[in-house]
C-alpha cells in the first residue's frame, strides 16, 4: 500500500490496461462514456481519501 501511487501510475501508461477498460466497456453499459484518464483520475482521488 505504501507505493500505490507508482502502481497507479504504472497503471496509466499501460495500453494493456487502456485495452481492458474498452473491452469493460463494451460488455457494460455503465462504464460507457467513462474514459480511461478519468478512470485513472478517480481511483487517485479515492486512494488518496483513504491515505488521509
């Protein structure tokens, strides 16, 4: 837990995880419309809560 922030970013320039997300997308109507960049920027934001 203490280097979530590197896996994060690891994480963000991966295109093998960019490719998983569109491929969550298409089987799941309601991760559509949601972008990777954003995906990214919420699970900081999340991680960073609980670090608090």
């Amino acid at each position: 837990m203490k280097e979530w922030k590197k896996v994060i970013e690891v994480l963000k320039g991966s295109d093998t995880m960019k490719k998983q997300w569109e491929r969550y997308q298409n089987d799941n109507f309601y991760a559509e419309g949601i972008g990777y960049d954003d995906l990214i920027e919420g699970i900081m934001k999340v991680g960073q809560a609980f670090m608090m």
